[in-house]
C-alpha cells in the first residue's frame, strides 16, 4: 500500500497536477509561470522530508525519493534528444552558411551519425557495443577504442602543460599575497619530493643531513596544508553549505526563478 | 527433550541395569556368606566388596541462557529490520556463540538465524518483512562435549511477538533537523526584515562587479560573451546559481546587443540555460535579437567538451567568458585556454579543489557562498538580500559555536562536539 500511495502522489504532483496546469494556463500565462514554480517546490521538499522521514512511501527503495531521482534519469533522456536535435541543427546551419570552422562541424555530424549508425547496428543484430562472440571488438567498440579513448586521453594530458603555465603565471612575486603563495608553494613542493636525497645521493657523508632535512620539510609541508589550507578550505566550505543551504530555501519559497527564466519577481 | 525412560546423557546408571529374561545362574552360596562372614568379623567395610561400576566422565555444568533479551522493531527506519538486544550470562564456556532463531507464521517453525559471537549484544534482522509477526528465540550454544559427544545448550530464551514496520522519525538526526529550522526560521525572518524596508549592506564582490565591465567590453570590441554553466546536471545548488547568474548576463547582452554563446554538457542543464536566456531577452524587451544556437548542446562526455569549447575559444576569441558552475579536471584547461586568448575570465565555484586553478588563471574569481550571494548582489531584490543575511548571521552563529567548541575542547570537554554530530 506504501508502495502504490508513493508512486500515486508523485504522479499527482509532479505529472497530473502540472499537465492540468499548463492545460488550464493556456489561456493564462501567469497561471502557467506558476506550474514550474510548484514543481521545483515539491522536487526540492520531497529529498528534504525524506532525510528525515524514513516512511517507505518516501524514502523507501520504491518511495518518492529514489523514484525522483529515476524521474531525473528519464528526463535526462529525453533532454539528450532535444541535445542532439540542437547539434544537428547548429553544425549543419554552420556547414550550410560556410560559417568559421565549418569543416570541423562537418567532422563532428559525421562522428556522431558514423557512430549512432555502429550503435543503432549493434542492437539490431544483437552484438551490442562490446565485443563479438568471438572475442574481437564490435564496430561500435572499435571505434571508440580507436578514436575516442586517445582523444580523450590526449585532451586529459594537456592538463599538465597548462598546470606549469598556470603555476608559472600564479607564483610570479607580483605582491605580498603572492610572494606568501610562492614561498608557501615552495616549501609544499620541496616537502613532497625526494630532492635533497636526489641531490645528495652522490655524496654519500651527506645521506643523513639530506635525509634529516627532507624529514623536515615533508613535516613543515604537511603542517602547511593541514593547519593553515585546512582552515581555509574549512571556511570555504562552511560558507559554501550555508550559501547552497539558503539558495536551496530560496528555490523552494519559489522567491529564486531565474534558473526558470522568469527572473525576480514575475 | 528427553524422552520417558531414556537414559539422559551424561548420567550413566551406577549399577548396570539386568538384562530382561536372562537366566538366573545357582550362586555358589556357602564361599559367599563364608567370606562375608569374616569381612564382618575384621571389620571391613560391605562396600569394599561391592561390584564395581562402569566408569563415567562428571556432567558438565549447565550452561546460563542470556538475560534482558528484547525484540523490537529497529527504530527510525524505513522497515524491513527487527532489532534484538541482550545481554550475555556471566559465564559461558570456551568457544560458546550466541544462536539466533526465528519462527514465522504460519508454521512457527524455529529456523536459525545467525550465531553471533559473546559480547555483541544485539542483531538486527534485516530480512524481516514490515507487517509480519515473528518470535525469537535465542541460546548459548557451546562447542560439542568432547567426552558424551553431546551438544550442550543453555535453555532458550523466547521474545514476544515483534513486528518490523517504517517509522516516522530517522532517529540520531534530530540536531540537523532542530538546525535546520533554525536556520530556515532565520532566513524568513531576515526575509520579513528585508521586505518591510530595511536597508540591507552587502559588501563589495569584485568579481560581481566586473561583471558589467566584461559584458561592456566585449560590446566595445564587437566580440562574443562566452558563459559556461558547469558540467553538471540542474540537480547541482551550483549549476541553479550559475543559470541564475547567466539570466542577469544574457540580460546585459541584451541590453547591449553583444553576442551571447552558452555552450552545455549536460541536457537538462542545456534546457534550463536556453530558458533561462530566451526570459532574459524577453524580459529587456529584445526577443528578436535570442537565436536559439547562442546556447547550445556540445557533448555528453567531459573532455570531449572541454575540447569543443577550448577549440571554439581559440578560434572565435570571445572578450569575456564565464566561467560559473560545476567544474573538474577541465576547469584549469578551459581556463587557461581563455587566458591565451586575452579575454577577461570571470570564475565561480562553492567546491575548493578547483579554485586554486581559476585564482592561478582569471581575472575574477566568486569564491564560495559568493557564488550563491551573486543573484541578490546583481538583483539587489530585497527579498533575495534578506536570505542573504539570514545567511550570514546563521554563519555568525556557527563561527560562535565553533569558538565556543574549540574552547570547551581544549578543557577536555567534548559535549559540543558530540552534540554536533549526526547520522
């Protein structure tokens, strides 16, 4: 019964009651505003109750709660269409117009329509999109073995060169704040790599002093990033909670719309 | 159980019993009563030269069943869980465990549950069905008796009738749910304040700020305004406040007629951020100036984002991008892309491991609750500067409970901290 009285409220309200809504603001648009305004208050109250009521018709495996986050998924899905409709338009007025980069537009539909086809060809046959019986890769997997796992890797991989630009740009002694960065960040670094016992591994006399020293500084740059970043991070996300908390409270008073795009007070 | 007139193990008759129907010998009478005779006489006692009996170990000593032994449903949950406690017999034997059995209707058949060890004190059952009545039983078992080869038991000890059933209250959250009507009670009535007319104070946010600028000098350069929302979904508090910063942006561009590009990862957020944008427009009275490609959808995955947008970036050289929401690894690439192209970088995250690389890459950074101050600091709405306060005496508070548990603390005292914490 807990079962049916979940499934029936979340369908009354987040499904029936807005339907009648937009039915019934057809002729009036401020009724119509109105209907997301609802719906965002009981998404956003039905997670909050459910922290707390641990009823199974709300927080249940099958309650409103996990069923809201199902509901998400669905959505999601049907967002991704809408997604895919807007790639297709958009490149293809690009290639159409011969705009800026229209070749790579062009890349980008065949991509996408060569590897819906090998997905769409997958589920027909009942291969699928991973390997054929026989072990070797299906033409959907191929492809993305191929081309898609080195692109991926190779834009991950840039990550290192911006860090030592960015690192190059932040640590440059342009004032107080930066100069306590740069030497903060110094001694961050010397404590996390082995570059005493580097630089003393030839002179073997040395190996304690440089051993002693690399203790030290791995302590002092461990002491660095828990009392003083610690702290800060702390405040950073204590302030954040109470900032998300009172955003979150603003967006079930229906008083925040202008992720709806209504804007304040329409 | 024993049955009548079965021996009971452990207890072997002293004298063995004669069997039934077997043929009583002639006893040799006269050596017998001779004998007896002169053991009396030299006074040795009869039972010297009694037969003797069959050799048996000592029984064991009973063991104690468990005491205090309750069954009740598991409280604050969401059902489907029986919660029984006890406490162990003083003593029990090496290797003893405590057996857990449970009967159902409609047979009440006892089946076994677990065997938990001594010390535990409680089990929960969590295949029990919300509804349904059940009896426990619980029981010392010791290992086998070496020397009988019997199994040594305590007595049962049976619970009553229990049920499993959802409740109404998670129980060990009711500090968070007293803070959270605290807090809420003090953003309403910041509220209330800010609505009856009172002037409200909100410090300066640099990087709200240049916001007008950015906007101004990409309308001056005849260039592009690039917003990007995060990579994630709209069921992000962060994603909400960068769609509601970007309708105060597209707003600007409105105003000024400067290009607008919103490039998405995530579908929903994709649909929220062209809604967002297309109400702005309208809203400035400039509906014919939104196209629907300004926001449009990339890529699901990561990086194949961060590659479109990089690349666009580089070849279009927008004046001001935006960078407001949900970022991971990307963050720094899509950054530093922006930085080479020379436009002015406005960045925005409540998440600190990001925020190194936009303070090390752009111009502006909203660091935190910055983020979510943003729409009340560029609305100036009352309503919305009111919840900000609320916000921020409800941190005051917590930067006085946090001294005062430091304090307490550092005396040994850890009632506040204790108190603090939640399930």
């Amino acid at each position: 019964m807990n079962f049916d009285f979940g499934r029936v409220a979340l369908v009354l309200v987040l499904a029936v009651v807005p339907i009648i809504g937009i039915a019934l603001g057809m002729r009036a648009p401020a009724l119509r505003s109105r209907i997301p305004i609802l719906i965002g208050i009981f998404a956003g109250l039905i997670p909050i109750f459910s922290l707390y009521i641990p009823k199974q018709f709300l927080s249940g495996p099958t309650g409103m709660s996990p069923r809201l986050d199902q509901w998400l998924i669905i959505l999601a899905g049907f967002a991704l269409l809408l997604g895919i409709v807007n790639v297709v338009q958009n490149n293809s007025r690009k290639i159409s117009r011969r705009e800026k980069g229209w070749f790579f537009a062009a890349v980008l539909l065949i991509g996408l329509l060569v590897t819906s086809a090998f997905g769409i060809w997958g589920w027909w046959t009942k291969m699928g999109i991973g390997f054929m019986p026989d072990g070797s890769p299906t033409p959907f997997k191929w492809v993305e073995d191929r081309f898609f796992q080195p692109l991926q890797s190779t834009i991950f991989s840039l990550l290192a060169f911006f860090m030592a630009s960015a690192a190059f740009r932040a640590f440059r002694a342009r004032n107080t704040e930066a100069t306590i960065l740069l030497i903060a960040a110094g001694l961050v670094m010397a404590g996390r790599v082995p570059l005493l016992e580097f630089l003393a591994a030839p002179f073997p006399p040395l190996h304690p002093s440089a051993s002693a020293a690399s203790q030290f500084l791995g302590g002092l740059a461990e002491r660095i990033m828990d009392i003083p970043n610690g702290a800060a991070q702390s405040g950073i996300i204590i302030g954040a909670a109470l900032g998300a908390a009172s955003m979150a409270i603003r967006v079930i008073l229906g008083i925040e719309r202008g992720y709806l795009g209504l804007g304040q007070g329409e | 159980m024993t049955g009548r007139g079965k021996r009971r193990a452990g207890t072997a008759p002293v004298f063995p019993a004669r069997r039934r129907g077997a043929a009583a010998r002639p006893a040799p009478k006269l050596p017998l009563l001779l004998l007896l005779a002169a053991a009396l006489a030299s006074g040795f006692p009869a039972a010297a030269f009694a037969i003797a009996p069959e050799i048996s170990p000592p029984a064991p000593p009973p063991i104690e069943p468990p005491t205090s032994f309750t069954a009740l449903d598991r409280p604050g949950d969401t059902g489907g869980a029986v919660l029984l406690t006890w406490k162990d017999p003083p003593t029990l034997p090496d290797g003893a465990a405590i057996e857990i059995l449970r009967s159902e209707p409609p047979a009440y058949e006892w089946s076994s549950l677990a065997l938990v060890k001594p010390g535990a004190g409680k089990y929960e059952d969590a295949t029990a069905a919300d509804g349904k009545l059940y009896r426990y039983e619980i029981r010392v078992q010791a290992p086998v008796d070496a020397a009988t080869g019997a199994a040594r038991v305590s007595p049962p000890v049976v619970s009553d009738s229990v049920s499993a059933r959802d409740n109404w209250f998670r129980t060990g959250r009711e500090n968070s749910l007293i803070a959270s009507i605290l807090f809420v009670a003090i953003v309403l009535i910041s509220i209330a304040w800010a609505r009856s007319g009172h002037e409200i104070f909100i410090r300066r946010i640099s990087g709200l700020n240049a916001v007008d600028e950015a906007i101004g000098r990409a309308t001056e350069l005849g260039k592009k305004v690039f917003f990007i929302p995060g990579i994630q979904s709209m069921d992000d508090i962060q994603t909400i406040a960068s769609i509601a910063i970007l309708g105060f942006v597209a707003r600007s561009t409105a105003r000024y007629g400067t290009d607008l590009d919103v490039p998405n990862k995530d579908p929903i957020t994709f649909v929220s951020a062209r809604e967002a944008v297309r109400g702005a427009y309208l809203a400035e009275g400039r509906p014919d100036l939104f196209r629907e490609e300004m926001v449009n959808y990339v890529t699901y995955d990561q990086f194949a984002y961060t590659a479109a947008v990089s690349a666009r970036m580089v070849r279009e050289k927008p004046a001001a991008i935006f960078l407001i929401g949900y970022f991971f690894a990307e963050s720094l690439i899509l950054a530093e892309t922006g930085q080479s192209t020379g436009a002015i970088q406005i960045a925005g995250q409540a998440d600190p491991t990001q925020l190194p690389f936009f303070v090390a890459t752009c111009d502006y950074v909203l660091i935190g609750e910055e983020l979510y101050a943003a729409s009340a600091y560029l609305s100036r709405e009352p309503v919305l500067l009111g919840s900000t306060r609320g916000q921020d005496i409800a941190k005051g508070i917590l930067i006085l409970l946090g001294l005062a548990g430091v304090a307490l603390a550092s005396f040994g005292n850890t009632w506040l901290s204790s108190v603090m914490k939640t399930q």
